[in-house]
C-alpha cells in the first residue's frame, strides 16, 4: 500500500514538472524549467544565465556587461566608463578627473596639485617648490635662491655683488673672467688659486677657506684682512696675475718673522725671480716692507709662485708697483724728482692719496737710503740705480786713443731712456766711426761726486803706479741687461778712475772713524791676477804713499786668499788685502809681510762666472765681506765678519777710487758694471735686498 502511493506521488510531480516546460536535464537540451521563454534557469526573460533582466550575462542589474551595479560597461563599481573603481571619468585609480595615479586633479604622474612631474606644488621638473628646473626656490637655472646664474645668493655672475671675487661691492683687484689680480696693484695673502699645505688644519683663528692653509686675522698696524702663518718649508701658495701689456714691475713683500734667517722666494712662471727674501725678525704680527727688487713681466697672465723656502715667515700681501716704483695710478704732476706722468702744480705738500714720492725704490740706492744708509758716490754705465737720477750716466770722449790720459777729443755725454738704461744709440752716435774711451762716470748719489781718469801715485805700487792711468776703450764692453744692448766699463791694465787728485773729501763721503758699506757688481771672467783692482774709500793724494784706506777688491792678490783658484771679493785696507779673519794666520787672513802663513779662507768662494756681486762694510769694530753669483745663488754667502784685521783702525779719508788702488797700483783690470759706497754699517737684511733687487734686473738676459 505504502509503496503504491509512493509510485503515484512520483508520476504526478513528473506531470507537474512536464506541465511547466522543464526536464530534469535542461542544460543538455537547451530547454529550462522557467515560464519566460528564454534557455536559461531563470525567469527574467533574457538568455544569459542571471536575474537582473538584462542580456549582459553579469548581475548587476544594467546592460552592460560587467559585475557591478553601474551601467559604464566596467567592474569598477563606479559611474563612469573606465575600469579604475572611481567616478571620475578617467582610466586610473584615484578620483581627480586625470589620468595619472595620483589624486592631485592634474595629469603630471605626480601626487601634488600642478601639472608637473614632481611633487612640490609647482610648475617645474625639480623639487624644490618654486617654478624653475633647479632646487633654490627661485626662478632661475641655478640653486642658490636668487635671480642670477651664479651660486652666491646675489643678482650677478660672481659671489658678491661686482664683478669680482673678493666679497666687497667694487670691482677692484680681481674678476670672475680669469681669477687674475691686474698688476701693478697689491695681492693680499689669502687670494691664492693653489696651495701645497703640510697637513689640513688651519692653525688660525677669524680667516678660514676650509682648505687648510694656515690664516689668521692680521695684526698688522697696516691692515690687510688676514695673512698666512704657521708656514713650513716647501709649502707654497699660488695666484694668478695680469700684467697688461707687460712692463717692469718692482715687487714688495709684507712679512714678518720671530725667527732668524728666514726667507722666502718668489717665482713668476716656475722661473725664480727675486732670489730670497729675508724675514725681518721684530715679531711674529711687527710686519715690515721688504723688497725684492724688480722684475720684467710680458704681457698677458702669469702663475706667481711664494715658496717658503725656510718656514717661520708670516705673509701679508706682494705688492707689484710699476717702473718706477709708483702703484697708483693717478696723474698728478708733483714737483718731485721721480719719474711720473702726474700734470697737477702742486709742490709735494699735497693731501692726495698717491703712492709716489722720492722715496719710490727701484735701485739700489733707494734701498739703502730707504734703511738710513744713503749712498755718497754711485756709478754705473748701463742703467740708473737711483730712482730720483735723472742726468747723464757717463761722457764719452770723440777722436780720443788708446793711450788717452784725459785730454783732447769732444766730449758727448751719454744719457738715460725711459725706463732708466744707458742711451745706447746716442753712444753708437757720438762714437760712430771714430775712435771713443770713456772720459767721466757721472755719480748719481746727488753727491755729484764724478769720477774721472785717475793720475800718477808712488811708485811702490808698480811699474806703471807713478804714472797717468789712461782711459778705458768705450766701445769694449757691450752687453745686454733685461733685452736692452748697453755698454760696459771694461778697463785693462794700467786704467783706473778716481776722484780729482787733491780735492780732498768729496761731498757725503765717509770720513775718519764714519762707517762705511761698498757693493759692487763685476765682471768674474775678466779679472786680473794682481793689486789692485779696488772701489772705495781712498786718499785723494796718491803719490805721498800709502794712507789708510776702505775698498772692494776683485781679482787675484798677491796676499789674502779664499776658496779655490778665484777671483775673490776682498777687503783692501792698504798694505794687505784680506779674504777675511782678524789676526795673522786666521782663514783669508791678507797682511802684506804674513800672508803667506795663513790658510784660505774656505768661506770666501770663487767666483769666476760672468756677474759676481759683493759687498764690504765696515765700522770701528768689525768687517764684514758677502757675495754670490746672482745667475745662481738664491742667497748671499757670508763670508766673513768679525773685528778689523790687526793694527787697523777706521780712518776714512773720502776721496774715491775705481780700478786702481789708493796709491794707484794699476796693475790688474776688470770690468764695472755697477757699484756704490754708502753711509753706514747697512745690514744684512738690507744687503739681502740689494742682492735680490740686481738678481731681478735682468742681466745676461
């Protein structure tokens, strides 16, 4: 019973089921078991499978296509007709209505709100929130936050506001162009382009580059920011300087020491051209002027070079002045006596700020007076060696002989150019096919202590000592100094110059017990091997006999010797001539009875080379001899100093002589390039300064 009824349920649900259109296997047949008309399970009369009434096979409800419930034709469940999720209308997944991946409203592929591709919230391709392509928050191309093209925060190419790189508001020493200071001018200490420093810690206080090299704050009465200290040998600084269209240019150096014997050099082009430099040893912030002399530049850029050859010397600043020693460059026309184009009417008593004066230094003279050691006679052929000089250098004697005693002939001075040389085309002139010896040297001390042919003396001094000297060919020692063909004094036996026999003391010349300095420079391979080739202080009456007398000797003697075969530069005291030492049988010792018994003084050098330089000096209690071939030597050699030879006292007698010796003993020559005898005991330093001014001037060059 149970089992029938079972049967007769089954067969009325198939009639049911058969009723609504539908087999148990719809999905095989295509046929479903829904009443509306369509092949699918569901009733919402569309064949795609959902209920949502549409034909777009999703259940989203619209026609779309795609499975979220707006009607874009996406999944993104948004409005619009991207796939990114948002309503925005554009293809990524933030809501700004671009079409980048970031939400900022622009399509710059960046998160803030500009159209650029950073994100800082400006207009450019950086990040640094302003509207240019750098990172200084300003409008330029650059990146320190101004206006310009430069790094230094100011409105102009440099990094202040001139044009040069110095920090102040002018455009004086320097430029961004080329870094170069335009001499003549002054280059202060700390404006180096290079540097080679010994380690990496600036020892100073208040001036620092961050590179090292030692600066501090100057103490210099005379200013000048910072300067270099704590230096050592072998460091060097470097600069760049412009010399324009080239010229001479005299160089001064403001340094300053707590140490003995320190020096410095200075190179222009890796060519050395001052020699050293000796430090003033007052204190390490008492500064003083030294110079080193002049130097030719050519036109253009240069390298200067300071060495610190030694250490210990504290460095200010190098001024360049120009040929006349001037670094100004005003046009006022002082009434002195140097050699400026200034046009005012003034008489020196102006206020102006000029640097000129008669004190300019651009020879030896001006050296030695600038230390209180004026020059009392002065000589040479081939170039001023007094800055305020401006007469003739020599006389020149026309239709004269080799055996001129001093007469006859015309006589033709021979003047000076513009830049202080012997006028070599008016000598050529005077001279020109004629027969010319020179007749006077012109003293340029202002002393007018001319010299001229020198007279008979005793004849204890030779065979030819009694006799008139003669006068030297002019036309026998051309040469050539800084580019310019001059002539020298080149003297033979038997030709000396002196003051007039019998005129007594000459005017500013050292008498009696006054102290007294000679330089000379001459001439090492035309030297004599006999007495006397002098220049100095000697009697103006030379045949009474022999006087006490104070002179550079040059050559080879019969008495005093130093090292090797000579020439030597010696002291001639009359009756001895003396390479040094102050008792019989020390080194160099010269006396005329004992020289034989005594050694050669080591010290003393040979100096057979083309331009010797020596200087004598003496006072009441000591002598002193120094030299050196300035082609080579970077420094004096001190050859001897200490008390007067034995049985000498000073006993200046003020006349002068050259070539010969004071009882005119004329039996060796040499040749004269320049010399002066001054007042005195000058110091070392300020020999030192003689040395490396004439090192500078040019000569074989």
């Amino acid at each position: 019973m149970k089992r029938k009824t079972l049967d007769i349920l089954m067969l009325l649900l198939m009639a049911m089921l058969f009723a609504f259109g539908c087999t148990v296997d719809g999905a095989d047949n295509g046929t479903d078991i829904s009443s509306d008309g369509d092949s699918d399970a569901d009733s919402d009369g569309d064949s795609d499978g959902d209920s949502d009434g549409d034909s777009d096979g999703d259940t989203d409800g619209d026609s779309d296509g795609d499975t979220d419930s707006d009607s874009d034709g996406d999944s993104d469940g948004d409005t619009d007709s991207d796939s990114d999720g948002d309503a925005d209308g554009d293809t990524d997944s933030d809501s700004d209505g671009d079409t980048d991946s970031d939400s900022d409203g622009d399509s710059d592929g960046d998160t803030d709100s500009d159209t650029d591709t950073d994100a800082d919230g400006d207009t450019d391709t950086d990040s640094d929130s302003d509207t240019d392509t750098d990172a200084d928050g300003d409008t330029d191309t650059d990146s320190d936050s101004d206006t310009d093209t430069d790094v230094d925060g100011d409105a102009d190419s440099d990094s202040d506001t001139d044009t040069d790189a110095d920090g102040d508001t002018d455009s004086d020493t320097d430029s961004d162009a080329d870094g170069c200071v335009n001499i003549p001018a002054r280059v202060e200490a700390e404006d180096y382009i290079d540097f080679s420093e010994s380690d990496t810690i600036n020892e100073g206080a208040g001036c620092d580059r961050g590179d090292g090299v030692d600066l501090e704050t100057t103490q210099d009465t005379a200013g000048g920011g910072c300067n270099v200290g704590w230096t050592v040998a072998d460091e060097w600084l470097e600069y760049c300087i412009d010399a324009g269209n080239g010229g001479n240019f005299s160089i001064s150096t403001r340094i300053a020491s707590d140490v003995a014997s320190r020096t410095i050099r200075i190179e222009i082009d890796g060519t050395d051209v001052t020699g050293s430099i000796n430090a003033p040893t007052d204190g390490w912030q008492v500064y003083s002027d030294v110079s080193a002399g002049s130097v030719s530049i050519s036109a253009g850029t240069h390298t200067m070079r300071v060495v610190q050859e030694t250490g210990d010397v504290n460095l200010n600043w190098i001024d360049f002045g120009t040929a006349d020693g001037d670094t100004d460059t005003d046009t006022d026309s002082d009434t002195d006596t140097d050699s400026d184009t200034d046009t005012d009417s003034d008489t020196d008593a102006d206020t102006d700020a000029d640097t000129d004066s008669d004190s300019d230094i651009i020879g030896p003279c001006d050296i030695y007076e600038a230390a209180g050691n004026p020059c009392a006679a002065a000589y040479s052929m081939i170039r001023r060696i007094k800055g305020d000089y401006t007469g003739p250098l020599y006389q020149v004697r026309r239709d004269s002989n080799a055996q001129n005693t001093g007469s006859g002939g015309t006589l033709v001075d021979v003047g000076q150019t513009a830049d202080g040389f012997g006028d070599k085309a008016a000598h050529d002139a005077a001279c020109a096919g004629t027969y010319c010896t020179i007749a006077k040297l012109y003293d340029q001390s202002g002393y007018g202590n001319d010299i001229i042919v020198g007279t008979g003396g005793n004849s204890a001094g030779g065979q030819w000592a009694a006799l008139d000297d003669f006068e030297t060919n002019a036309d026998a020692g051309p040469l050539t100094v800084a580019g310019k063909n001059v002539y020298s004094l080149f003297m033979d036996v038997r030709q000396g110059y002196r003051s007039p026999v019998g005129s007594g003391v000459q005017p500013g010349m050292p008498v009696d017990a006054d102290p007294q300095g000679i330089y000379m420079l001459a001439d090492g391979t035309h030297v004599g091997g006999a007495c006397c080739w002098d220049f100095g202080n000697v009697t103006s009456t030379p045949a009474d006999g022999w006087h006490f007398m104070d002179t550079l000797f040059f050559g080879v003697a019969y008495w005093g010797r130093g090292d090797g075969n000579g020439p030597w530069f010696m002291n001639d005291f009359e009756a001895g001539v003396w390479a040094g030492g102050s008792y019989p049988g020390d080194p160099g010792w010269g006396g005329l009875d004992d020289a034989k018994d005594a050694p050669p003084n080591l010290n003393n050098p040979s100096l057979r080379v083309k331009y010797a330089l020596g200087f004598t000096k003496a006072s009441t209690s000591s002598y002193a001899l120094r030299m050196a071939d300035i082609q080579t030597a970077g420094s004096l050699t001190n050859a001897y100093e200490g008390p007067l030879p034995q049985g000498k006292t000073l006993d200046h007698q003020g006349a002068i002589v050259l070539g010969v010796g004071g009882d005119n003993s004329n039996n060796s020559f040499g040749t004269f390039y320049e010399g002066a005898i001054v007042r005195g005991y000058p110091s070392a330093a300020t020999e030192d300064a003689v040395f490396q001014h004439v090192k500078s001037v040019g000569y074989g060059q």
